[in-house]
C-alpha cells in the first residue's frame, strides 16, 4: 500500500532508483538540491533545475509543466550528499496565478521503477507562496528515507535558495525563470533499467563513502553525544566532482543497481504485478514521438482517489499521535517522536543560518558604505546604516516568524503525542502510570529524560534510549557543566543524582517483564540509603545494597563471573551448559559514592564490567563526581567515555553532531509529593513474588 504522508512525516525507501511524479493543476518547474550533512546547498552546480537538468544521480524537467517526473538513483550519489530536496515553484511572470493558494493543491508521489507506489504527499495549505520544498530525501545510517516538508516561500525561488544557504540565490532564481521562459522543452527519461549484480559498474570517483548520520532522541553515542547509531564518518574521494565546487551539472547520471540500507518490510501493492520490462511499465522514450503516459501502469483503468481535504487557509494539518511509519503503534510513536526531534534540529538550524545570514549582509552592507569617504559627508553614512540596520531587522523578523510557525506546529504535535505515549515513553506525571501493569514483553526504548533547545524552552523532545541497552549510564553528581547556580551544596546535588538513579532504575525494572531485569546496588558507605529506600523497602533489589569493602569485592566478583560464563557460553556455541542457578536475566548495577571506597583492583573490575558486560547483558549505572576521581588521572578517561553521561538537573551537555547544536538536557524526575514510584514498585515486587514460585 502506498504511504499516504502528511506533513513532517517520513517513510523508508526501500529502493535506490526511483521516480518523482508531481502533479499539479497548472504548469510549474520541478527541480531539486543536494545538501550535506547540515543541509546546506554548496553552489549553484549543486541544483537540477530546467537551466541544468542533469547532476549525477538525478535528472529533472526542462518544463514548465502540470506534470512531471524526476528520476533519482541515490547510489549515485556521492558520500557528501546527504539530502535531497525536492521543489516546485510556479513561473515568474507570465500571466499565471502567482501563488500557490490560487491553484488545486500539487501532489508528489514517490514509486519504483516498476511504477509500484511507495508514498505520497498532497501539499495544502499553501497561500501566498510561490514556491515549495515538497519532499526531503535524506540519508540515515547509510539507509534512505523521504519526508513529507511541504515548507512554502512567498518570495519565490530566490528565498527558497536563500534559505538553503545558497549565496548566489537571486541569480539562480532568474536564470531558472530565463530558461524557462526560453521553453527547453525535454521530457526526462526514467532511468535504465537494474542490472544484474555482476554487470553493474561506477566510477570511481563517483562510489559513495561510507557516511554515518547523528542525532536524535535515541541516545547511544559518546558519552556527550546524541548519536543513536554509530559507524565510519564519510571519507573525500580524490577526482570527485563533490569535493571541490560540486558537482558538474553536466554530467548524466549514473546508474547503480545496489540496494541502500536494510530490507523494509512492505505490504502488497493493490493491482496485478507488472514486470520492469514490459511494455506497460515502460514509458517512451524522448523522441520517441509520443508523449510519456504519466498514469501508474497498473491503476490505469481505476479512477484516481480523491484528494485529502485541504486544511483551512492559513493553518496546519491536525497532528493525530501515531501518525509515523511502523507495526506496531510503539513503533510508530517512537518514529513519531524521532521525526519531532529532527524537526525541530531542522527548523532550528535554518532560523540560526537565517539570522547568521542577516548578519554577515548587515555588516558588509555598512562596510562597503563606510568604505567610501563620500558616504562620510552629510547624512548619506547614516542613511546607509539605518537602511542595513532595517533590512537586518526585517530578515530576522521573517526568520523569526518562520521558526515560530514551525514551533507552533510542533507544538502542536507534541500535546496530542505525549498523552498518548505507553509508560516507557512517559513522564512520571502522565496518567498512563496510574494504570500501569507489569508488561508481558519488553519495549522498543525507555524515556530518560527530555531534550529542548534555547530557540524552543517551551517544547520537550522525549530522550528514548534503546533497549537493551548498550552503554553504560552515569548519572554526574559533580558541579562541573551545571546550569543550575541555586545549587551550590555538593551534598545537595550528590542527593539529587541519587534519586535521579533510582527513578531511572525503577523505570528500567517498570518495562521489562517480571524476572527479566534485575538490580544490584554497591554503596560502600551507606551514604545513599535515604535515597535508595523505595528500591530497599518494596524488595525488588536482588539483595541488600552491598556495603564495605568486603560487600564490593563480592559484588564485583559475583557480576564478572556471570560476564565470563556468558561470554564462554556464547562463544562456544553452548548457551544450554550454564549453571541452572545462573540469573540469565538482564543486570543493572548502580555504583553509588565512586571512587570512595574502591581500591586500584575493584577500578579495574569497574572497567571491565563497562567494556564487556552490555554485550551480555550487565549494565552499570555510575553515580559518581568525576573531580573526585581526578586522582586516579588518565586511568579512568576510558571508563567516563565509555558511559552515556546524564546529569540531576537541566545541562547543556549532549551535543548533536548532525547539525551542531547543543542540546540542554533534563531528567525525568517524580512529581514532588507522588506516590506514583512506590505503587508501581509494589505491583514490580508482586510480580516477582509470583514469577519466582
């Protein structure tokens, strides 16, 4: 079935070499832009548009026209794309309607070389604008996906491009309109067709690196990072034409026949299968003498479906929870909340580039009128000044109005999904837990915290971790990076981080079934009892803290043994020989008052669980100041890199290396006065009373 997107909504490609129908009710220009990592357009060679319709991997209409289609192989992308947008604009002069608001909503519609539909997008909503990013295909773990944007521009391509980061925008604005005026009419061939494994062939310079992608609320990077998936950064490829300029407008496309990303489950496609190379697969070709027949070879006799409802003039699409790809509906929310977080990133990233922008215009403008001395006498310097200090003004209000409306939307969105969201995405204060049940199978991911930007304090991105979890936790009970001046008193933020551990302990035993999580605590000094009362009095400890150096080195020793049965069982293929009395279930150690109390052998054991316990299934939580083990110096920098650091109250700590923000991070605290944590760690303890007769 086709993926019906709406605004903000992603689907996966399950394919490389694909085609972009537009269908709109009056002729428009089709083209596209190739951004990097950030997004940002380098140059003009790094635009299809009718004036230059071939960049490699892509080829667009010379027309103005009411339909087109674009082919893309994405394989033939270089390494250093890593989006690709997708936009109309309607022509400048003319006669025409001049905005978007004035004709039927355009449609695009994303398909296979077979024709096969993968999704659709109706872009509503448009008033004034002239212009439109329509759809965003991005590249996410060396696997692709498209975006429905549908971002509008009252002022045309030239604003488009602006936006994009494209300093020559206005001039390849009028050369787009110029060539089209000039009617270069060419009708875009779809691309060759797949070739077997062994006839396929790339320059090359022309062969993707191996690109990674960051960012989002799924954190298991570098202990600073919100980096959910890891792998080898893009490499620079000599003889490229993206290494220098861009990419040679020039050029064909080239062909590729691999396959991007993993297999993506898809539901059957309505209407009899039609082969790539049949005859009613095939469109004509240019020059061919017949026009190219538009309509999907296999609905070719059924009526098309009628169009989704506009939304009013001026407003946004209602946001529904769920609304993301996925089975089930967890897995859609948690989609849901991803593409929130990178909305947000996005949004945010283009109202900073915006205001930079403005910036940098202001101060050439008044550089270049100080620069003539003529500009000194009489009244024509100050002239000057006040004009770059409007026009100044006058972009960082636009750019301010449309970071406002993206917000607007997101919040939006964000009130109707976080009600919705199932215990292990919700904050302590949502009703969902007064409900809550012991669950029969383990989640996706936990929420540990909440992720929010300066631009956007009012707004909340969940942090969801994934489960289970690989990396180690450390909850960062030291003054270094706090934000929070009210909080002088070491004692006091060493309290805080220990309650911080305990709701997330509580939360992690909360989503996994009864007898499939356990805890362990190590408090040499017993200075974290008060805290750790909720997990000591409703028994859901697998035993009392242990306490002294004797507690520690048994501890310790207990968690390395079952690290090193596990890994020799795995190892050898001979799971079914571990001791019967082995807890096969996953382990949580909370490591409270570190380094006090640890001796050089029990930091070596402490490293070791890091290192290899989360293949098996042994976590640490650390709840520890990192200045008071400066002592042990370089020894333990592995140890800190090794775990996700988390902090008791808001820090300005997880960095986001996909677009460079820095992300202000906030636990996910107990309403003050709640009894939500003991009830849930009641009903907690009763399941494991029953699991265990």
């Amino acid at each position: 079935m086709t993926a019906e997107l709406v605004r903000g909504q992603n689907h996966p490609l399950p394919q490389a070499r694909l085609e972009v129908r537009v269908s709109a009710g009056e002729p428009i220009v089709a083209g596209a832009t190739l951004g990097d990592e950030q997004g940002k357009v380098r140059g003009v060679e790094w635009v299809a548009h009718p004036g230059a319709p071939t960049l490699p991997g892509i080829e667009v209409s010379k027309q103005a026209a009411a339909d087109h289609r674009l082919a893309f192989d994405l394989d033939a992308l270089p390494g250093t794309v890593h989006h690709v947008h997708v936009l109309l604009a309607l022509p400048a002069g003319g006669g025409g309607p001049g905005r978007f608001g004035a004709v039927a909503a355009p449609s695009v519609v994303v398909t296979g070389l077979d024709g096969a539909e993968i999704a659709g997008y109706t872009i509503t909503g448009l008033n004034a604008e002239s212009a439109v990013v329509a759809l965003e295909l991005y590249r996410r773990q060396d696997a692709w996906k498209v975006r429905a944007v549908g971002q509008g521009y009252a002022g045309g391509l030239a604003e488009l491009f602006a936006d994009q980061g494209l300093p020559q925008a206005q001039q390849l604005a009028a050369g787009i309109n110029e060539a089209v005026a000039q009617g270069l009419a060419r009708s875009v061939a779809a691309p060759p067709p797949r070739l077997p494994d062994g006839e396929r062939t790339r320059p090359a310079a022309l062969a993707p690196g191996s690109d990674q992608t960051h960012a989002g609320p799924v954190s298991q990077g570098a202990a600073d990072h919100v980096q959910p998936h890891q792998g080898n950064p893009g490499t620079s490829r000599p003889g490229s034409p993206y290494d220098g300029a861009g990419p040679q407008s020039g050029a064909a496309p080239q062909s590729s026949g691999h396959a991007v990303g993993r297999s993506v489950p898809q539901e059957g496609h309505p209407g009899a299968p039609v082969r790539p190379d049949s005859a009613a697969a095939r469109p004509a070709a240019p020059g061919a003498g017949g026009p190219i027949d538009y309509s999907h070879p296999a609905r070719q006799n059924v009526a098309p479906p009628p169009p989704a409802p506009p939304a009013a003039p001026g407003h946004s699409a209602q946001p529904v929870a769920g609304d993301a790809t996925g089975w089930t509906m967890e897995e859609r929310l948690y989609n849901q909340v991803w593409g929130m977080f990178e909305d947000l990133a996005r949004a945010t990233a283009a109202y900073r580039s915006a205001v930079d922008f403005a910036d940098s215009r202001r101060e050439q403008e008044l550089d270049k009128a100080l620069s003539d001395p003529r500009s000194r006498i009489g009244g024509q310097g100050d002239a000057a000044r006040e004009a770059a200090q409007a026009k100044h003004a006058r972009l960082a209000e636009q750019a301010r109005a449309a970071l406002d409306r993206d917000l607007a939307q997101l919040m939006a969105e964000s009130d109707v999904v976080e009600p919705a969201l199932p215990p292990a995405y919700a904050r302590w204060d949502n009703p969902v837990w007064h409900g809550y049940r012991v669950p029969m199978e383990t989640p996706m991911a936990v929420r540990l915290g909440d992720l929010h930007l300066p631009e956007s304090e009012g707004l909340r991105i969940p942090m969801l971790v994934r489960l289970p979890l690989e990396r180690g936790l450390w909850i960062d009970s030291g003054r270094a990076g706090s934000r929070d001046d009210s909080l002088a008193d070491a004692d006091e933020l060493r309290r805080l981080a220990m309650d911080t551990a305990v709701a997330h302990a509580a939360r992690l035993l909360a989503v996994h079934p009864a007898g499939e999580f356990t805890v362990h605590v190590i408090d040499p000094a017993g200075s974290g009892a008060s805290a750790l009362a909720p997990l000591t009095q409703s028994g859901v400890l697998a035993g009392p803290p242990a306490v002294g150096a004797a507690g520690v080195t048994d501890m310790l020793a207990r968690l390395i043994q079952r690290v090193d049965l596990v890994q020799m069982a795995v190892r050898g293929g001979a799971a079914d020989s571990l001791p019967p009395d082995l807890d096969t279930a996953e382990q949580l150690l909370i490591v409270n008052d570190f380094p006090h109390g640890f001796d050089d052998r029990a930091v070596t054991q402490l490293r070791y669980l890091a290192d290899e316990g989360p293949a098996v299934g042994v976590h640490l939580m650390m709840v520890a100041d990192r200045e008071d083990a400066a002592a042990y110096g370089p020894l333990l920098d592995p140890l800190w890199r090794s775990l996700l650091r988390l902090t008791p109250v808001p820090d300005e700590h997880l960095a986001d290396p996909w677009v460079g923000h820095a992300w202000t991070y906030e636990p996910v605290t107990v309403p003050s006065g709640s009894q939500i944590l003991h009830q849930v760690l009641a009903q907690i303890a009763a399941a494991r009373r029953s699991w265990n007769r």
